[in-house]
C-alpha cells in the first residue's frame, strides 16, 4: 500500500480528437510511427510499408500497409469514431484485392453488428485473420495521454473450431433434406427391431408417420 507521503494517480480518459484531430494525418500517421504498441497489444511483429496505399490504382487507400517476417500482408484500419458499414467493406476489400492474410480494424467504439461480422469471418475463413480493437486515450494526473488498445474480437482456434462444427452440422442437415426430397420407397417392416437396428440405426431410410409394426 501507498505510505503517507506518496500520492496517486487517478486515471481519466481523454477524447481522441484533442490528441489525434484527423484519422489519416493525426492517428495512422502517429500509428505508422508508433506501430510498437499495436505490436504489444496483439503480440505481433509488424514491420509498416506504407501509409495511405492507393489499391489499384482506384481511389481507394488502406491506412496502413504492413506485413511480418514471413513477408505476409498485413491491412490496418483506423477509425476515430464508432464503427462503420464503410470501413468494414473497405477492409473485405482490400485484404481481398491485395490477397492480405491479416486484417486489423482500429476504431473508438465497436458497434456489436460489426463484431458479430467479424466474428463469422473468423469462424469461417481458414486462410484469414480478423482483429477488432478499440482505441482509447488515457492519462493519469497531468502526465502526457497514452493509447489503450482492447481486442474485441480476434482468430482464436476455439471460434474456428465452433465455424468447422456450424459447417458439419448444416452440411449433414441438408444431406438429409436431399435424401428425403428424393425417397419414394414405402417400406413395411415385418419385425419392428430390424427395421430400426438395420434401415433407421444406419441412416439409409427414414420412417413414415404411421407407427411401424
């Protein structure tokens, strides 16, 4: 515990804007200086290559290029704002179009929508990776404001295991549906246990509503 004569801090948060007024001039400009602390935050070793990357020649820029030591490309978002439909198709498509394996999305406040969203990516796309970290600025006493990065969602095997489960589940569900759309034998059984151990056990043939014999 503190002794008498130490003083502590109180922690406050500081509005983004009065740190970072623009989000291309202000905040990935100091981010693409500063990549070191959203390497800490998500124990990654991301080397920036470029700000505000021109995709094919459109008039479409990523805010941060990247890649990691295997040569991988790396997309970074950045939001000062609460998340949005815009940003959240720019990233599909860039990491589409430059074929970039991992996707981060920065911004103040994650609408649940857009985390729902990037969970299902995570759960059904083996080949790519999807963060969502929300950035704030904190200070304690009059010290200078520091970034707080918070993931909100990320790859995780247990969320891809949970997609391949959804995955089997429906493909068995409408395998199912295809072999009753297609039945038209009526089968009355003689003995009611072989017809459940043998036709209805094995998954071959389903029953009828009346009541088997």
């Amino acid at each position: 515990m503190p002794t008498k004569d130490q003083s502590v801090g109180r922690i406050k948060t500081v509005e983004l804007r009065e740190i970072w007024e623009k989000e291309a001039n202000g905040f990935s400009k100091w981010l693409y200086e500063n990549i070191d602390y959203l390497n800490e935050a998500l124990n990654l070793d991301l080397e920036v290559l470029e700000a505000e990357k021109r995709v094919d020649d459109s008039r479409f820029s990523i805010d941060i290029l990247a890649e990691l030591q295997d040569g991988s490309r790396v997309i970074i978002e950045n939001q000062l704002e609460k998340s949005d439909h815009t940003h959240l198709g720019q990233i599909l498509t860039y990491s589409t179009n430059i074929e970039a394996p991992i996707s981060i999305w920065i911004c103040r406040e994650p609408r649940q929508e857009h985390i729902n969203v990037i969970n299902y990516l995570n759960e059904n796309l083996e080949n790519r990776c999807f963060y969502l970290l929300k950035i704030e600025a904190i200070q304690i006493g009059d010290s200078d404001p520091a970034p707080l990065f918070t993931i909100v969602c990320q790859p995780e095997e247990e969320i891809r295991e949970i997609g391949k489960t959804k995955k089997i589940l429906e493909s068995t569900r409408q395998a199912r549906r295809k072999r009753r759309e297609s039945s038209d034998t009526l089968i009355v059984p003689a003995r009611k246990d072989g017809f459940e151990r043998v036709f209805l056990g094995e998954n071959c043939w389903y029953s009828a509503g009346a009541d088997t014999v």
